[in-house]
C-alpha cells in the first residue's frame, strides 16, 4: 500500500512534523489545507519523491528553502 500512495490533501489543524511521509516513495503531490497562520514544511524536505505541494494562500511558509529545488510550490484560495 506505501508504493501506491502517489497524491495526499492533508487538512490539519496542528503544529507537527511531516518525517512520517517520508515511507511514501511514490509521493508527488501534496496538499495543505489549514487555518493556522504559518506552515512548516522542513521536514518534508526527506519526502524525496515529491514535486507539487498546494499550501494555502495566506498561510506564511516556513522552511521552504530546506526542500529540494525540484519541488514547486502553489499558492490555493
């Protein structure tokens, strides 16, 4: 089931770590959806597969320069 997992919305309403994503190898595309005014997305920087992460418009982005180059981010609502 890891293998399969290719797209994820994750609609959260805490401050954690992502690390746990990082056993998803086929992980591209994932998708914040908060009401908190910033996000931390360092530790996605082990999540190696990923290449599109959707975060909310007005959520202030924290650790952006820690992920890889090959990541794009997009701004939704």
């Amino acid at each position: 089931m890891v293998d399969r997992l290719v797209g994820l919305s994750v609609a959260a309403d805490l401050r954690c770590s992502w690390e746990w994503l990082a056993p998803f190898p086929r992980l591209t595309e994932l998708t914040f959806e908060t009401p908190l005014p910033d996000i931390d997305v360092s530790s996605l920087r082990h999540v190696f597969s990923l290449r599109t992460l959707r975060l909310p418009a007005a959520a202030r982005v924290v650790g952006a320069e820690m992920l890889p180059p090959a990541v794009e981010i997009i701004r939704t609502g």
